[in-house]
C-alpha cells in the first residue's frame, strides 16, 4: 500500500503548492509513490474525505501558511489527528512568515482598514462582514478572525519542518523520498543542512575575514558587482544567520538573502540573531555616526523579521490599550 499523504494550504500566497508542481519531471515520482487523499488546491477531495479516515490513517500531511483563522486551527487539527507525522511545509508554516508580519497591526485595525479607510474603500456605509448572518435560506458563516497570525506549531504538535518561501524542490524531492523509504530523521528536525548560508554561496571566498561596514545601501540604490561578497558591498544580506539548503539562489540573482531558510537549530530568535550579525559590522564606535547608520536600514522588522516576527519572542506588537483590556495577547 502506498503512503497516504495530505497537502493543505493556511495563511498562503499558493507559492508553497506552486513548489510542489515546480518539482516539475518529478512530481510524477511523487503521485506514483504516494496516494494523495487531499489537496484541495489541485484536486477535488472534501473535508468529510478527511473526516471519514482512521486516526493516523494518513502518513503524513504538508501543510504550508500560517494560522489566522478559525477554519484554519479547525482544519489542522483534524489533520493532526488523521496523520502519522506532521510537516510544516515552508517559512509561513514553520516561523510565520510574510503574513506574520500582520501581527504589527491589530486585527481590528487591519479590519477598520481594509473595509472603512483605505483609499480604494469607497466612502459609504462602512460594511464589514460578519461572521454570522441570517438569510432567508439559513445561516451564513464565516471564519472568525483571530487577534494574531500563529506558526502551526503554535497551533498543532508539528513534527518536521521544511524550509523556505518556498521550500526548494530539492528538498521536498528529499523529504518525500525519506518519507516513502521510512527514514525520517529525528522528530523535531529542519529538514536542510543545519550550517549558515554563507557556507554554501559562490561569494564566500570574497567575505574579509575582519568585514566591516562603513554605510547600508537598499539593492535598488546601487549596482552589486556580481562576484562579491554582498555585505562586503554593504548590502545587508543575511546569509551569516540563515540555514543553507537553497543553493544560494538570491546570491546567484546578484540580490541579498532575506532569511527565508530561517535559522540554524542554534538559534531562539531569526530576527535577533540577524540583527546582532549585522550590527557587529558596523565600523564605527560613535553613538551619532551608529544612529545614521541605523537610520539606513529603513524597515527594521521587514528586514530582520521578514520571515519569523510570530515565531520570535517578540511574536507581536500590543498597543499599551489592548494589552490592559485583552490581558495577554499571545497565547
Ligand atoms: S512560505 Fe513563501 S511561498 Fe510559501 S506560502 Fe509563505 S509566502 Fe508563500
Ligand atoms: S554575506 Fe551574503 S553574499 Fe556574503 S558570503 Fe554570505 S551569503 Fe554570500
């Protein structure tokens, strides 16, 4: 009997279901090894599919994205029961990645936003859905909006993690293979090699041993010679805090790393860690001189948090009125 296996998307942009048919030749080996009881981005199984399995029935499932909704904590759960193992499919769904960076904002301001006061709301009535809205035929429902984006493993017990945004297609061929074959590694791993990028870029051997920086420059404000070391060009790339395992794509493209491999297993926090390898090169020992520095790097957490702000300690911003109404924001 081949392994059942499930892929469901969460809090997505679709890139991490795009990665799986990039596998291109290969995604063929994958349908012939495994069976496929869910996909609902490419096939046309049902919830009750899922619901009608035995517990562990499934081998495993990939989810990708973050966790924001009430549909989303309710369909991961049910697939946590039905799976054998649970892998967190790509930087949403390991750290929280680019929809994390909604936990800056409130949900009710995202909300207030989105339906009364951006410039393409037309003014008016101020519509806002509801969740629940009666109708002559029955009742409407929809997903409850939660106060803050989550990992899946802030959610469900999560057993593997595949990094990336996407995950590269070589480490998915990868994961499958040992999943068919039975040899996955010990619960709990990053499925990529556990050693910074900088190990595996094809600029390394032009990073100074003794590199500092005299002033940040954003990739659109220069032209990066091709062959050098980027932070040697004071382009902030993060490859000294990133796990390897993407071939160095970004670096390849002449454009810096942006952490999306996330952090080695010796890290608490991506974005600190990102942020304390950047600031030891700075040259300069002048508070005046640091702080126009500083003022170059012009979106902090979008730079050192990209990936990883739910995952952080930090996981959140709360306003000082929230944080006495609602008490503790992070669960
Ligand atoms: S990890 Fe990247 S590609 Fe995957 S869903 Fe998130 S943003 Fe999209
Ligand atoms: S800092 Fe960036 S460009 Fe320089 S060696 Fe590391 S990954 Fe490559």
């Amino acid at each position: 009997m081949k392994p059942k296996v499930a892929f469901y998307w969460c809090a997505s942009c679709g890139g991490c279901e795009e990665a799986v048919v990039d596998l291109a030749e290969d995604v063929l080996a994958v349908v012939e090894a495994v069976d496929i009881v869910f996909w609902p981005v490419a096939m046309d199984y049902k919830l009750s599919d899922v619901e009608a399995l035995d517990d562990d029935e499934l081998a495993v499932s990939f989810i990708n994205g973050a966790i924001r909704t009430s549909e989303q904590r309710e369909v991961v759960e049910l697939l946590r029961r039905k799976s054998g193992a649970v892998v967190a499919f790509g930087a949403c769904a390991w750290l929280g990645g680019i929809p994390g960076l909604a936990n800056l904002s409130s949900a009710t301001s995202i909300l207030e936003f989105v339906y009364r006061e951006s410039p393409s709301t037309p003014d008016g009535d101020g519509v806002r859905p509801l969740e629940e809205t009666e109708v002559p035929e029955g009742r409407l429902v929809l997903p409850h909006f939660d106060e803050d984006v989550r990992t899946l493993d802030q959610v469900i017990e999560v057993d593997y993690y595949l990094p990336g945004c996407p995950p590269p297609a070589s480490l998915i061929a990868q994961a499958v293979t040992a999943i068919v074959e039975g040899k996955l590694p010990e619960k709990g791993s990053v499925l990529a090699p556990d050693v910074a990028l900088c190990a595996e870029c094809p600029r390394a051997d032009t990073k100074p041993e003794d590199l500092k920086v005299g002033a940040f420059h954003r990739p659109y404000e220069v032209i990066a010679d091709p062959e050098t070391c980027l932070l040697a060009q004071g382009i902030v790339c993060l490859g000294p805090a990133t796990r390897s395992g993407c071939d160095a794509v970004c670096m390849r493209a002449n454009m810096p790393c942006t952490g999306c491999m996330g952090p080695t297993s010796r890290v608490i926090d991506h974005g600190a860690k990102a942020l304390s390898a950047i600031a030891s090169l700075i040259e300069s020992r002048d508070r005046d001189e640091i702080a126009v520095l500083a003022e170059q790097i012009v979106d902090p957490v979008g730079t050192f948090y990209r990936y990883s702000l739910p995952a952080s300690l930090l996981h959140r911003r709360v306003d000082a009125a929230s944080a006495t109404t609602s008490g503790s924001a992070k669960s």
